[in-house]
C-alpha cells in the first residue's frame, strides 16, 4: 500500500486499475532496487528508479531546445526568393561561382559533427554568398542538425535586447545557444563594425573554434586584417576552414524581366 500511496503523491492519479505488479527488482543503470507496476491503460511505472523519468525529463529538455532553435532559424526576416533558395537553384556565371556551388554541394553531402569544418563565402555584392549559405543551412536541418542561419545586424539586435530588463533571455544564454548548435551561419560579417559589436562577433567565432559554421562576408583579407580586433576575428573563422571567394555580376542589378 505504501508503494500506491507514492504512486499518488507523484500525481500518477489515474482511473486505470493496476493489472500487474513485480516488487524489488533491481535496475543495472542506477543499482536501485524498485517496485514494477503495468496498469490497465498499458501505461507502466518504476517506484524506487527515477531512470526513466530522468529520460523523459531529458527528451522534454531537448526537445524544449529544439523549438527554440527552430524560433530563432525562423526569426530571420527571409525574403520570398531566399525562402526557395537551394544549392541547385544558385546560378553559375564563373568558374569561382561554379567552385563556390560544388564546395557547398561537398559541404552539404560531408556534414557531420564528429570533425568540425568552417566555410568562409568571400566575396562581392550580389554574388550569391547569402543564397548558398542559407541552401546549405536548410539542406543541413534537413538532416536532423541543429542549425542557427544569423544575420549579422539581426543578431546584434537580438544582443540589445537581451539589456532589456523585460528581456525572456540574458545575452549569455543567446551566445551559449549559437555556441552550441551543430550548425552556425553567420552572414554578412563586417556590416556592424563597432568595438561593441565586434567584441561580441569574437565571443561566438572563439565559442565556435573546432565547430561547424560558415560565414558569409563582402569584406576582402586586407580589411579583415584591418586592425587587431578584426586580426583576432579572422584568425579564429580561418580555423579548419576553406576560404572561397565569389566574385562577379551584381545580379541584383540585372533586369527582372
């Protein structure tokens, strides 16, 4: 009786009779001894291991996790044609761009998280860099990996607002999530240039060293070793990473029709 006594008090109130029952059975993960109980419903329950209830206490946390990656992979503001994106669909003007395509292809079909490799897309305005990061963003969750695609003024925002006292997250939490995601896309690096800004830039790159990522940057070497601040930035994205540069035609500035 004690035992359906601890039953209730665990909030296992149920209207299903108990249909079977094993008492001191002994669990090989914790070395506890525990009472079996198989009620009517099919449900089953373990008093004296909390094993399984730490297993489900963990899936609840991942999967709480996972939705909050989803959040923040949707929270980009993505237009309608970089929704569509896909690696096929990328358009090949030059043999840097056709190189650019079958690195991202490699990438794509090579992912795993055993050995970290980093993508750095360099290049001109309207090249595509953006176009191939968030294809092989998407083809990678595709896979089942935890992916985060961040544009770099969005994220600094998303930092601001952590400093707001109402704020539902602190900035080490944001920076621990990027630190962590099997994928981390960071676009448009060189776009916020502020000590502030670049301090922060630095805190994810060097979270991220021996890590999967890929950055997409319209800066060229020179700039990227503009000073120590942007010296320290770069020496970290460079870290098992191959560099691709993507120059070309502004196809934004083609005609539509």
């Amino acid at each position: 009786m004690k035992a359906l006594s601890d039953l209730a008090k665990r909030n296992l109130k149920t209207k299903n009779a108990i249909v079977e029952e094993k008492h001191g059975l002994y669990c090989e993960n914790c070395k506890r001894k525990y009472d079996w109980y198989k009620f009517e419903n099919g449900k089953e329950f373990r008093h004296g291991c909390d094993c399984e209830m730490i297993k489900l206490g963990k899936q609840a946390t991942a999967k709480r996790k996972q939705k909050k990656l989803n959040n923040l992979f949707n929270q980009f503001e993505i237009n309608d044609d970089l929704q569509q994106a896909t690696v096929n669909k990328y358009e090949v003007n030059n043999e840097m761009q056709q190189y650019a395509k079958e690195t991202a292809i490699e990438y794509i079909n090579t992912f795993n998280t055993a050995k970290g490799k980093s993508l750095i897309l360099q290049g001109t305005y309207g090249t595509g860099k953006t176009h191939l990061a968030y294809a092989i963003a998407k083809a990678v969750k595709a896979k089942g990996y935890s992916v985060v695609f961040m544009h770099i003024p969005h994220l600094m925002e998303r930092i601001k607002a952590t400093y707001n006292k109402n704020s539902t997250e602190t900035t080490e939490e944001l920076v621990e999530m990027l630190s962590n995601v099997d994928l981390l896309v960071l676009d448009d690096i060189g776009t916020e240039n502020t000590p502030h800004a670049l301090s922060k830039i630095y805190s994810i790159v060097d979270n991220r060293l021996g890590m999967n990522n890929i950055y997409t940057t319209n800066l060229m070497n020179k700039e990227l070793n503009q000073n120590t601040d942007w010296q320290r930035i770069n020496s970290r994205m460079q870290n098992n990473a191959r560099r691709v540069k993507m120059i070309g035609e502004d196809y934004r500035g083609k005609d539509a029709w």
